[in-house]
C-alpha cells in the first residue's frame, strides 16, 4: 500500500473520480431509459445521455488510470471533474434563462433544482480537481512541476 503523500493525494483524486463515472454511468443508464419510455422527450434526454457517456468516459479512465501512475490518468480526472462543473454551471445558466425547464413538480422548481445540482456536484468535483491538479499527484504520474 502506497504510504507517500503523492500516492494518497493520487489514490484519493482516483477514488472520487471512480465514484463520479459510477454517478454519470447512472445517469446515462436512466437516460437510456427515459429515451426509451418518453420518446416525446428525446432531445433533452439524448443530449444529456451524451453528456452523461463523456463525464463517465472520461471520469472512469481517469480514475482507473491514476493509480497506474499514467499522466493520462491525472489529465482525465483534472479534465472530468472540470466538465462536470462546467456541464452543471451551463445547466443552471439554462434553467436560469428558461431555455432548460427545471420540474420538480411544485413552486420554486428552479432553486430546488440549482441547490440540489450544486450540492451533489461541486463538492465532489472541486476536491477531485484539487487533488488531481496538485503537485503532488503530478508528482506521482512524473510529470515535473514549476
């Protein structure tokens, strides 16, 4: 078991970013679903299934990566917890302008929705991109830091 500060940093970068594309892998699946129940709503749903198979693609081999030591490894989870980010920020931004509609099936749709998307997300994300950009992960793939 790796004892270095450079493995732990490395290891629990990995960690969040595997359960991260187990998340997204999840949303895609009941993307996949809901294309197939509600066809009516196929354009939204495929949009955010193919969001969802890039966050999980890019995500997962990050995270199956890293503890390889593969500079790949640390670019996939610095790249997927940063679109994960990025894809809910947009989403909010959306949502926000009425051009995504937010229904959770009573008043104050928008703000239900924006909190519980922040809360889910950001945490995870934002550690995940900390641990992974830090210097000590780029240390423990080998890439050299200034």
């Amino acid at each position: 078991m790796t004892t270095s500060t450079e493995g732990r940093t490395a290891l629990a970068a990995a960690a969040l970013a595997l359960l991260g594309g187990l998340l997204y892998a999840a949303g895609f699946v009941l993307d996949v679903v809901t294309l197939v129940r509600f066809p009516a709503d196929a354009a939204r749903a495929a949009l955010h299934a193919a969001v969802d198979a890039v966050l999980a693609s890019v995500l997962l081999s990050g995270g199956l990566l890293l503890p390889r030591q593969h500079p790949a490894g640390r670019l996939g989870c610095v790249a997927g917890s940063t679109a994960a980010l990025l894809a809910t920020l947009t989403s909010l931004v959306l949502a926000a302008t009425g051009l995504a509609v937010v229904d959770l099936g009573g008043p104050g749709d928008l703000a239900a929705g924006g909190v519980a998307a922040l809360a889910l997300v950001l945490p995870p994300s934002v550690a995940t991109l900390a641990l992974a950009a830090s210097r000590p992960a780029a240390r423990w793939v080998g890439v050299s830091t200034v």
